[in-house]
C-alpha cells in the first residue's frame, strides 16, 4: 500500500467526505482571489506536506491547516485530541488542494515551476511517506506544466511587454560591481537578472514575458536546463552580501516569511558565517536540503514569484492600513470613541504599571487614530518603549517614526521628545535638529536644550552668545537651569570678558532656585573675586609706577602700532584662537591685556609676548604658541645679568619667558604669572 493510500485508510470515511468538500469548495473560490492570497495558499500547502512530522505539529496553528481541516475540529472531538490524527488530515488536505488547484489550471507557470523547485529540494531527512507523496506530486505538477505550455503555444496572439522586450535584447551588457552579467558567476546572474526582470515588469508578467526571461539567461550563459546547487547560490550571497541588496533592489516588500523560503534562507545567510548554520536553518524551517541540485530557471521563477508575494503582501498591508482608517472614520460617533478612549486610559495604567507588552498591543492597534479621538497616548507609548525596549526589541529608528507620526500632527511636545531621545543615544546634530523643530512649532521648553547645544558646540557651531540668549530667554520662561551656565560664561570668559560679580550674582540666584550644584561654583568665584581683587593691586602697582620700562608695556601705555603688528603675525602663524575673527580676537586681547613685551630688534612689535588674563600669547625666539593659565605648573623667577627669565611647564612642557626690566619690575610679573596661575 502507497503512503497516499495509507493516509486515505487512517482517516475515517466521514472526514475524509468533509475535506474533500471543503477543497473542492476552495479551489472553486482560489479563482477569484488575488495573486498574493492564491500563491500563499499553495505554498502554505506545500510546507504542511513536504514538512517533517515535529515541523507539522507547529504548522498545526497555520491558515492553510485553518481553511482545510482546523473546521472539522469542531464536529470530531477526537481531532482535538489526538495531534497525529490531525496531521494525517493535513498531510491528505494539501496533497488534494495542491493537486485539484492544479487540475483546474488555477496555477500559474511560475507557480508550478516553485512548487516543482521545492519538491526538488525536500530534504533527505524527512519522513518516507513525506518523500513518496512529495514525488507523486511532483509528476502531476510536471504533467501540468506541460499542459500549460502547450495551451499557452496555440493562441494566436502573444502579448509581451515592450520594456521586457527591450530588457532582453541588452541583458548581456548590463554591469553588476562593474561587470558584464556575462562575466558573473552563475548565482550572480540569477540574482540580478530576477531583480531586473522583476522591476522592469513591475511584478506583473504574461507568460511570453516568461519566456523572454527564458531567453535573457540563456544570453548570458544559462541555459533552462542547467543545474545548480542551491549551497552555491547561498554560498554567493555570504561572499558577498551587496547580492542579497542587488535582489531586493529598487522592490517594496514585506520581510521574508514561511511563504518565501528561498528569501528567507539567502536574508539568513547575510546574517550567518557558517554554511552548517544555514542548511540546518533551512531544513527545520523548510524541509529544504541546501545539497539539492535544482533547475536554474525553476529557481529564478522562484525567486520573482517570491518578490511578487512579499510585495503583494507590502502593499495589502498599506491597504489594509488605509482601509482599516476608513472604517474608523465612517464609524465616528461617541459610542465607538469613547470605547477608543477607554481602552487607551487602560493602555497608559498598564504602562505605568509596568505591564508593557498590553500596553503597546493596545496601543499599536489605536496609534492610526490618533487624531480621532484627540489623545497622544499611543504615539507617546509606543515611542517610549521602542526607545527602552518596554515590552518590544530596542530600536531607536522606530521610537523616532512614532515620535514623526506626532510632529505630522502638529504636536510640538514629540519634537522635544525626539530630540531627547537623539541626545541621549549620542545622536548630536538628529537632537539639535528636533529641538529646533520643535522651537519653530511653538515649543520654548527647548530653550534650554537649543542653548546647551550651541554652548557645547554639540549638533552645530558653538556659539557663546546665541547660548547666553536662549539660556537667559529660557529663565524668563521659567525654566532656571541655564543660570548657572551663564554663570560660567562669566567666570571664565566664555565668548565675554570675565565678570565675577556678576557670576556671582548668576549662581546665587541658581542656588535660590533650588540647583545646589551652584553652590561649588559660588564658593569658587567668591575665592576668586579676593584674587581678583589682589591681582588689581599688582596691576595697578605695575600701571602706576612703571607704565612703560624699556619693552614692557602695560595697558595704559600701549603702543598701538606694536601691539597690532604683533596680533597680526601671532594669528598668521596660530590662527585666532577659538574666537570667530581676527577683530573679535583683537578685540580680546586688547580688553584682557595686563601686560605686553615686545621683543623686535627694531622694535616693530611683531615679536614679543602679551600675558591676560587666561594665559600667556608668544611669538618669541625663545617660546611660540598659547600658553593658558590653567595648563600651567611650576612658576620660577630668575634674576639675570641682562634679563629676567620666568620658567614653567606648561603640559609637561618646560617653557621660558625673557624680558629686560628691573629686579623690581620682574618681581611685579612674576607675582601677576604665579597669580593668574592660581586663578584659573
């Protein structure tokens, strides 16, 4: 007794009547459904019979197994409970559907032509009865295909698409990586002629179409006949993974599935290093033997059928999507929204309560309604736990398409979130152009995060100025935090010259308003104000009763002609600092100058030193560059014979400073050096 017999005598007579009824019922209807919905269905059929008993009892919860046995459940309760059983009618329903689809011609060519390739690859472990339909089916289908042609060959007319004709004539000069298709290898020619022939058709082909595709290959060195073994094809695709996107070129589809084996297996070997991995991947889940010699024309249909699927399926679900927000529409009333509304209150108590999975499956089903019943709950949900894996894989790129479905509705507050998210996944330039965003809908809670931006100089220029603005115009708005950056501007000179006082008063009122970090800073200032107010004194000592000795100058004695010659030449050869200009680096130097040294033989002044407050600016034989106060350890004053030399060491560096003047007058430097030194 054959395997086919033998399933027909374990089922009793009476379900073996309702499935039969029920396929016959169904391959009537197959015709009226769409590509997508017939070629699923036929797959679907083919994993339930060539899979292996344990992969049977999990395709058990499948909608093949659903529309031809699963409605017997409820009129045999021994089905319920013995898996076996069940199996049996699932194996004898898709032998009978596959066969009476292809009896009515229902099958395209193509169709035939992938469910001939996957009969081909079934694999060697599975059961024997498994293989013996397998083979039964595959010489019915064969036989069907043969009749297909011959019918296809007596019309009198054959329409072919003018796109696909002009496709073929110029196949074998199309370039992949900079090669002819000619020069390929073989997978390489599959792939890229199956994604070429699938785009220039735009999914839709007429059998003539096929046989032109027939003829492309055979163009390139592929005749129908020849055999490849599917591992070669994988095999191509890990070499190189630009194949498996040259495939998917240019085509919207769904991700692979159960339906799309081969997709399925060629996006796993992208992922996978180890050829053992994929073929054990593609026998539990396919039944498929990767070691199978197949038709390389069978498989190119294959593979073109596949897209066609998934694209099919893509475009089902935006219609479904479409669809889906129709419905809701006509149904606005205040019986549907208030439900609506019930059930998201329910979602954000699950959420807050850590019960996030319900959350989010609630809140996925309402997020495209969003401007019906007028409640960011979804988007805000959904946003969240994308961004901290609540409930869903961590994925940031997801977080942001929720956070951009909120701002398309005008809601400025998901701008703002989108921005934080951004920052705090080290996304700089993505977060400054949220918060921007969010500024120019209306939102002024980002002042602050606008102005930490230009402060840092994180996601755009750094701008001292523009970050004082928004820091003090976020204060008047309520929100304190940039006090005690301004503060800090103040203290150190940030983009301004250097006021303690009114640091202070900038961090007294940061402390008052609640942010006790200011009080460090407070405590620093106010140490520095009692310096500052010695270093004064040596200024005006310095001022008063020296004013200008030999090449020192101090700053109410400048010589205006030196001190721009040597600006001049310091910035050719350092450029301006962190300043913007050369006017706004000037400008600095002449506000922040103590003292100034020209060095010149002639005394143009391009060569020299001046000390401000921040550090020491040289352009000297001795010592070039900028040499800041807070960089500096291990002042030292040596009284000479001819000059006065102060020595330090400047990020490890040892450096020198010479100068001619009086013991007094080198006593009076070097105690502003050793000052500014501590200061900063």
């Amino acid at each position: 007794m054959d395997y086919l017999a033998e399933l027909e005598a374990n089922i009793s007579y009476d379900d073996r009547i309702i499935i039969n009824n029920r396929v016959a019922t169904i391959s009537k209807e197959i015709e009226q459904w769409d590509f997508c919905d017939r070629n699923r269905f036929v797959i679907e059929g083919i994993n339930a019979l060539t899979a292996t008993r344990a992969r049977n009892r999990e395709l058990a919860s499948q909608s093949f197994l659903e529309k031809c046995v699963f409605n017997l459940t409820g009129k045999n309760k021994k089905m319920q409970d013995a898996i076996n059983y069940n199996i049996s009618c699932a194996l004898y329903s898709a032998y009978r559907a596959i066969k009476q689809c292809a009896e009515r011609t229902t099958l395209s060519f193509e169709m035939m032509a992938f469910i001939n390739n996957k009969l081909n690859m079934v694999s060697d472990r599975a059961e024997e009865g498994i293989l013996d339909l397998a083979s039964k089916l595959k010489m019915f289908v064969r036989q069907s295909r043969n009749d297909y042609i011959n019918a296809a060959a007596r019309l009198d007319q054959i329409e072919q698409d003018i796109n696909v004709l002009k496709w073929h004539s110029t196949v074998e000069y199309q370039l992949f990586q900079g090669c002819d298709y000619f020069d390929l290898g073989i997978a390489e020619k599959m792939i890229c002629i199956s994604n070429d022939f699938y785009t220039i058709s735009r999914g839709k082909w007429s059998y003539s179409d096929v046989l032109l595709l027939k003829k492309a290959l055979d163009s390139v060195g592929i005749r129908s006949r020849d055999k490849i073994i599917y591992k070669d094809i994988i095999d191509a695709v890990q070499k190189n993974n630009a194949l498996y996107d040259r495939l998917l070129e240019k085509i919207d589809i769904a991700q692979p599935d159960e339906c799309t084996p081969s997709l399925c297996i060629l996006q796993e070997a992208v992922k996978q290093n180890h050829c053992d991995k994929i073929a054990e991947y593609a026998d539990s889940n396919f039944s498929i033997d990767v070691n199978t010699t197949i038709d390389s024309f069978d498989f190119v249909l294959g593979l073109i059928t596949e897209l066609r699927i998934l694209e099919e399926s893509k475009k089902r679900w935006y219609a479904y999507q479409r669809e889906q927000k129709a419905l809701l529409e006509k149904q606005k009333h205040e019986k549907v929204l208030e439900k609506i509304k019930s059930d998201l209150r329910l979602a954000d108590k699950y959420y807050r309560n850590g019960c996030y999975m319900e959350a989010v499956e609630i809140c996925e089903k309402y997020e495209c309604i969003v401007p019906d019943v007028q409640m960011d709950i979804p988007i805000r949900i959904l946003a969240d736990a994308y961004a901290n894996g609540k409930g869903v894989p961590k994925n940031i790129s997801v977080a942001l398409e929720h956070c951009d479905f909120g701002i398309e509705l005008n809601n400025a507050e998901f701008a703002k979130i989108a921005g934080d998210m951004c920052y705090a996944n080290d996304m700089k330039e993505r977060a400054y152009e949220y918060y921007t965003k969010a500024y120019s809908m209306g939102n002024s809670s980002v002042l602050y995060d606008i102005g930490w931006a230009a402060y840092k100089g994180e996601g755009c220029k750094k701008d001292y100025k523009l970050a004082e603005e928004l820091f003090m115009q976020a204060v008047a708005n309520g929100d304190n935090r940039g006090l005690i950056n301004v503060g800090m501007m103040y203290e150190f000179g940030q983009g301004r010259t250097v006021d303690l006082s009114k640091a202070a008063d900038l961090y007294l009122k940061s402390l008052e308003a609640g942010y006790t970090n200011a009080n460090d800073r407070l405590n620093a200032v106010n140490e520095k104000r009692v310096n500052e107010t010695k270093l004064l004194s040596y200024v005006t000592l310095f001022d008063v009763n020296y004013k200008s000795t030999g090449s020192l100058y101090s700053k109410s004695c400048i010589d205006n002609k030196k001190v721009t010659n040597f600006i001049h030449e310091f910035i050719n050869n350092y450029g301006p600092s962190e300043y913007d200009s050369i006017e706004s680096f000037k400008k600095y130097l002449y506000d922040s100058l103590i003292i100034y040294y020209d060095n010149t033989m002639f005394g143009s002044g391009d060569t020299g030193y001046i000390i401000t407050r921040e550090g020491i600016f040289a352009n000297d034989t001795l010592v070039e560059g900028c040499f800041y106060f807070k960089d500096i350890t291990n002042v030292s004053l040596s009284i000479g014979t001819l000059s006065n030399t102060i020595y330090f060491t400047c990020n490890g560096n040892k450096e020198e400073i010479s100068f001619v003047s009086d013991d007094d007058v080198a006593h009076r430097i070097y105690d502003i050096v050793a000052l500014l030194m501590n200061m900063n």
